[in-house]
C-alpha cells in the first residue's frame, strides 16, 4: 500500500502535492524562535533556541517553549487542525494560522518572528482581544425568509452553491487583521464591517430565502465604500476563501445597482420594482429581531 | 487560557467595546524577511512603462494604418477610425476634420477609463502608487504618523475615488470597443485579390481575443451578466454564461489585464513598423 502524505490534525486526509513535506534536510538542527512577550503596556521580543524536531509546525515549537523555558506564555489555541480559527498570529510578519504554518516552509536557518495580531487590542503575548468582531457580528441583520409556504421552503442547488464558499469561514479574523482599514485606521473601526463581515453579509444577500436588502445598510452602516479591494484578506484567508472576488466585490457592484446607477433605477422605475430599503429600516428590523430571539419581545 | 473554569458561577456576561491597546511590535515596523517590495516596484515599472508607449503612440498621429501597402492594419490606439482624413477603406465618423489633433486622444479616453476604473488595476495602482497598503501586513504609506498629510483614509467613499463606481459603464463601452477590434482582425485578412493572412492578421487575432478574455472577464461584466441574481435557478441562460464564460475569465483576470495591455502595444508598434517601412510584413497565404 502506497504511503500517503498527511496534514497533522487533518484526521489521515491526503495532502495537496504543493503542501506535501519538503526534504528533511530543510529543516536545520537548531530553530530560533522570537516570541512577542508583553502586554498593553509595552513588551519586546523574547529570543528562545530549541532543537528541530521532523514534522512540526509553528504550533508544535510554540508548545515546546511553554513547556520547558516559558511556562507563563499566553497562546490561545484549541483544534491544532486548522477548523477553529484560535491561534491566529503573525509569523514573520505575515498573518497566518500557527496549526496550519509547517516550520519547513519557513526560510531555514533564520530567525523566526511570532507576533500578535496587530489589528486588534493585546491582552498578553500572543494573545489578542479580538472581541471588536463580535461586536460588529451583531451589527448584521440576520436572515429574514418570506411567510413559510405549506409545503415548507425549497431551494434549488444551484441557489444555494453560491453561498457555500462563504460557509467554509472559521473566523479566525486572520482576514480582519491583514486588513489596513482596520490595522492602519483605527478611526474606522466603529462604522466598518471588514472582509469577514462582507462575506457573511455575501452570504445572506445572495440566499435565495432572504428578502432583506442590505445594500443602503452595507455602504452606509458597514462601510464598504472604504474597502480599496487590494485582495490582502484573500491572500490570509486559510480556508481559500475568494473573499475579494466572490464576496466584497459582488457587494460593491449590488451597491452600485442601489446607489449609484442611473440605469438601474429606471429599471425599476419602469418595471415598478421597490427602492432599496434604507439603511434605518434594515438597521431597525435587524434590531428587531434580535430582540426576539432573545426573547425580548 | 487551558484551564476550565466552572462558568455557572460567574456573572452575566460583561457587554464588550470596540477600544483597547493594540500591542506587539510597532506597525511601523516591517517584519516580513521577503522581497515584498519587489512586487508593487514591477507594477509601477510595468505600467508607467505602458503610460509612456501609450502616450508617444498616441501623439505620434501617423503611421497608425498601413497606407498604401497591400494590407489593412489598423492600429487598435487608432480604432475606429473618427476622423475624415482617415486613410482607411471604413470611416466611423462624425467626428470628421479635428485638425491636427491625434484621434487617439480621443479614442483612448475610453479603453483608460475603462482599465482605470477596474477592479484589478484598483488593487495594482492602490498597492503600487498609492501604497494603501504597498503589501499585506504592510503599514499604509504615511498612516503611522498621527496627524499626517496621509493620517487619515477615506477609502472609494469621496471625490474623486467614488467615481470608480462608474466602472460598469465604461464596461459597457468597452464591449463595443472590443467588437471593434475584432472587425479590425476580420478586416486584417483582406488582401488584393481575396483573403490571405498575414503575420499581422496573426497578431490582431491575438489581440482580439486578449481583449474579449479581459472584456469579459471583467467584475461589472460577471455582475452584470449573471452574478447579480438572485434566484439562478430563475436565469438558467445568464446562470450559465456567468458559471461557464464569465467566472472562468475572472479568476485569471490579472493574467487578460497584462497580456492584453502589452499585447495591445505591441499590436501598435508592429503597425506603426510596417506603416513606416521599417519591417516588411510576411504573408503566409
């Protein structure tokens, strides 16, 4: 029987040729590893040398200083496979995941730098608050289906493909964090939504249930207008999700056909087709119903 | 962070807010040990390369169709032809006597707007001359200096950059160019005496279909055409033009926008080669 080249923590599932094991001798004999140590009030990077052991990834390392030379160092993690999004991190000044990022694919025999996410607040180490998300999670009006037919909702396939790509996030904010609207203009911060959230709002706006029109609430409410699609959250995305092309982009070009086109409105002038809904109205019937499904009434 | 904690006895959940400080390494600091600046430096060389082709071309005024030759080129800078003194055999007028003016400068408005407006060289030009950011995980130009000349950041929400919003109509435009350009590769073919073909024939072929891959390919094009319904199964025509046709060219979009820009060039500079007798264009049938 044929060996077969496996991720760690992928459960035994066979890997793609470009990710499969480069030859061991790119692995050196010792690794250099400097880890951000500190918290809100200032920190520096911590140099830490350990032997190179097959097969790690950048997880594995940083689990072997925490056990041996740095018992007090914050690292948030849980699935070491990829599908949970928590140890988001810079590596090298790239954001990726460190489950997912092979130590033979780093440059060999050169210091390695792990920093936080500098998108989001620290807490300590390695350790972000990235609760900001959340808080614009609860900013997108959920889905809302029409009245439930007799015979219940039906959807065809190839409705519900589309929005399939979208389903594949882990929120790991990887993409939130490469974003320079967040990153570099803090400002921003309160009136917008970020890659994450355009691909959740990609999502609803294109689920053939929904009857909802977000698209005054996304350029007024969610800010896409200040995204300048540079593709950085495409190129982080660890779950290959086109998030620039299939979902930010599509949004852009709905928003458009409400706001912007002159076409389009007299389409729906002639054809007698509805306004888009304000912005106010979304907000106020997305409050709603939050509001009852925390039973508040 | 591992251990478990016995979360029955704690209070309800503290309301969070936007806010903190941000830690680790300053953002001004740049720790990725790769070239990362090798990239937006090829995009400035590549298109301000393009930029100074496209203007000589474009104030060159002469050579741009091969007069008196037994061929019928057209330069793609020169198509169509708007201008009554146009030597071709077929004249898109009204724009009749213009003088002296080049009647590049005023094709051109639209295949620039066009490129301009896309989403592609949005990426390529933010990136490359704007540096917003010049790469990922790379601080905007000027952003970390609070109070800055470029402090602050508005995006494609005000004057001029929310005019990219008008990407689809030069779509539309660029569509009939596109149709242009291939009559102009039909009309390539005609020789004296009947059909023949020609290295250029070969090369406006080439153009064409660059130009249709990077036409159709486009982000307002795939909205356009299918990507902005709701229900496909309620559109199964544009479904399938946008799945089959559509998608395929918009993933290798970056690809069609370069090849059919150099392309386009270089279709121009073999016409004005031929025109002025500098190269003799070899006929294959």
């Amino acid at each position: 029987m044929m060996p077969i080249d496996t991720e760690p923590g992928t459960g035994g599932q066979p890997l793609p040729a470009e990710h499969k094991e480069p030859p061991s001798s790119r692995v050196p004999a010792e690794i250099v590893m400097k880890l951000w140590r500190g918290d809100a009030g200032g920190g520096e990077f911590v140099e830490y040398r350990l032997p190179a052991e097959e097969g790690e990834v950048v997880l594995d390392v940083v689990h072997r200083i925490q056990a041996h030379d740095a018992p007090d160092l914050a690292v948030r993690w849980n699935c070491k496979a990829g599908k949970c999004g928590s140890c988001s991190a810079e590596i090298n000044g790239r954001p990726r995941l460190m489950c997912m990022t092979r130590m033979s694919t780093l440059p060999p025999g050169e210091p390695i730098t792990i920093s936080p996410m500098r998108g989001f607040p620290i807490m300590r180490d390695l350790v972000t608050d990235v609760s900001y998300n959340f808080e614009v999670a609860k900013q997108i009006p959920a889905l809302r289906p029409g009245p439930k037919p007799p015979e219940g909702y039906r959807m065809a396939q190839i409705d519900i493909d589309r929005g399939q790509e979208f389903r594949k996030c882990i929120e790991c904010f990887l993409c939130q964090n490469v974003c320079h609207v967040i990153r570099d203009h803090e400002e921003h911060k309160a009136h917008y939504a970020g890659p994450r959230f355009f691909v959740r709002l990609a999502e609803l706006e294109m689920h053939p249930l929904d009857t909802l029109d977000r698209r005054a609430y996304i350029r007024e409410r969610m800010g896409i207008g200040l995204c300048n699609i540079t593709k950085c959250c495409t190129e982080v995305c660890p779950e290959d999700i086109h998030i620039t092309d299939n979902a930010i982009i599509p949004l852009k070009e709905r928003v458009v056909d409400a706001a912007f086109d002159p076409i389009a409105w007299l389409g729906r002038k002639i054809r007698r087709r509805p306004s888009p809904m304000s912005a106010s109205e979304v907000a106020a019937l997305g409050a709603a119903a939050r509001s009852e499904a925390s039973g508040g009434g | 962070m591992s251990v478990l904690q016995d979360t029955s006895t704690l209070p309800d959940p503290i309301p969070v807010h936007i806010g903190g400080v941000r830690g680790g390494p300053p953002r001004s600091e740049v720790l990725r040990p790769d070239r990362w600046w090798v990239q937006p430096l090829v995009v400035v060389l590549g298109l301000l390369g393009f930029v100074v082709y496209a203007t000589w071309a474009a104030f060159r005024n002469a050579h741009y169709y091969t007069a008196g030759m037994p061929r019928d080129y057209l330069s793609p800078f020169y198509s169509p032809c708007i201008v009554s003194s146009c030597p071709t055999k077929v004249v898109w007028g009204p724009a009749g006597n213009i003088g002296a003016v080049s009647p590049a400068l005023l094709i051109l408005i639209f295949p620039l707007g066009f490129r301009l407006t896309c989403y592609y060289y949005r990426k390529a030009y933010y990136r490359s001359f704007w540096a917003s950011p010049p790469a990922c995980a790379v601080a905007d130009a000027g952003s970390t200096k609070p109070g800055g000349l470029r402090a602050s950041y508005t995006g494609e929400t005000r004057f001029p950059l929310i005019l990219q919003n008008v990407h689809r109509y030069f779509w539309y435009v660029a569509v009939i160019f596109a149709g242009l350009l291939t009559w102009d590769a039909v009309l390539s073919f005609r020789f004296p005496g009947g059909v023949g073909m020609g290295l250029g024939s070969l090369i406006f072929v080439v153009n064409a279909v660059l130009i249709w891959a990077y036409t159709l390919g486009c982000h307002a094009c795939r909205h356009v055409c299918g990507g902005g319904v709701k229900l496909f199964s309620k559109a199964p025509v544009r479904y399938r033009f946008w799945r089959s046709v559509v998608t395929p060219l918009n993933s290798h979009h970056q690809l069609f926008a370069w090849s059919s820009l150099i392309w386009i060039a270089w279709t121009d500079l073999y016409v004005f080669l031929v025109a002025s007798g500098t190269i003799h264009d070899p006929r294959f049938f």
